[in-house]
C-alpha cells in the first residue's frame, strides 16, 4: 500500500511495511533508545506486534527509507475506537521539513477511515519540541504514562 501525502516543499510516501519486510525497521528503532536492546530482541518484539492490532509504516522519499512509524488499533471505554501512535522518528537530514505535519494528516485521515474516534501517543517527558508540535496539531496532555519493568 502506498499513500503519498503533498507537501509545499517535498513529496513523501507512507507505506506499510508488512511483517516479513519489519526487519527494516530495526535501526529506527534503536535510535529511539539511549541503549537499546539487541537486534535479536527488537525483531522478536516487533514480530509479535504484528499480531496484536498493529501496522507499521516506513516514511520514504524518493523511495528511500527515512523513518518509521506504527499504529495501534483498540477500543478504549474512555476514547472509543482509538489508534495509538507509536515510535515515530525521522532521520534527522529531514526533520523540521514539513514531514511531521504531513505523516500526521495522513495518520488522522488514515485512522478516521478505519473508525477510530481517537487518537493517543506518548511522548518521552524530557522531549519538549514534540510536545509544542503535538500541542500545535491539537493533541491535549491527559496524563502521565507509567512503567514498571518487572
């Protein structure tokens, strides 16, 4: 599937990476982390995540690969049909580009399409310019995201 979103400045195409092409997510990923897991542990994680409500997605430009996302599909009592964005990055030569307004128009016109009511993310604490920019395309802070690794 390929779904090419117009941009004053540059064209991008956002297509799903199935789950026999997800190990060309592995390096997105890792630089999501300050030390990130093995390889090993990334793709098993990710495989099994393909069988729980999830799609994964490449950004590409000039069907070169420069970043990724995915989307989770539930249904939440407070949200309704919802999609949770989740481990978006952009190689760095294209961020503040337009590119993240672009991937988010897709996403919402993607989601709506598929009946979600929602849609959630989460941003690390410390990453204050995607709050501004999720602030700025209308997402509200609701709370606060808690782990616990057992």
């Amino acid at each position: 599937m390929t779904i090419l979103a117009e941009n004053r400045i540059m064209e991008v195409a956002f297509n799903k990476i199935l789950k026999e092409g997800s190990g060309k997510v592995i390096p997105y990923l890792k630089k999501l982390y300050r030390e990130p897991p093995s390889d090993e542990i990334l793709h098993k994680r990710l495989l099994e995540m393909f069988d729980q409500n999830y799609e994964c997605f490449g950004i590409y430009m000039e069907k070169r690969l420069i970043g990724v996302f995915g989307l989770w599909f539930m249904t939440r009592h407070y949200a309704g049909r919802s999609c949770e964005v989740d481990h978006i990055y952009i190689d760095d030569a294209f961020q503040r580009k337009g590119i993240g307004q672009s991937l988010f128009e897709f996403i919402h016109e993607y989601v709506a399409a598929k009946g979600c009511e929602t849609v959630e993310l989460n941003s690390y604490v410390e990453n204050f310019p995607s709050h501004k920019f999720y602030m700025n395309l209308g997402y509200i802070i609701r709370g606060y995201h808690f782990l616990k690794k057992l």
